[in-house]
C-alpha cells in the first residue's frame, strides 16, 4: 500500500475529488461511494473512461483485479 506521499510524487497534483463518474474529468480523483441505491464500484469503468487519474475504493472488483491502470 502506497503512502500519502508517495502517492502524491507518482500522480502529481491533482485538482477534483470526483464521486460522480458521470462528472469525472481528464486527471480527477474517482472517490467511489456505496449508498443504499446505488454501488459506486459498478461506474469505475465510466470514471476511467472519461479520464480519472485515481480511483479510491474500497475494495477491488473482480473486473480489476489484474488491472494496471
């Protein structure tokens, strides 16, 4: 697991914290919530398809679990 800063020295300075993947921009943060409706671990493909830099989450989906990205 990567500490604060040497995740910060590997991404560089990243401007938006994002939960919205629908909202994610080139270089945004992917902050992935689980509510009662909706599990933000279905929308981490859209988050990196539209540019997200990082994704937190809290656990790995199987559709990922090899992913480099």
């Amino acid at each position: 697991m990567l500490q604060i800063e040497e995740l910060y020295n590997q991404i560089g300075n990243l401007d938006r914290i994002r939960t919205d993947s629908r909202l994610v921009q080139k270089g945004d943060v992917f902050w992935v919530l689980v509510g009662e409706r909706l599990d933000g671990h279905a929308f981490i493909d859209q988050a990196l398809e539209r540019g997200a830099a990082l994704v937190v989450c809290s656990r790995i989906p199987e559709a990922h679990a090899q992913d480099e990205r």
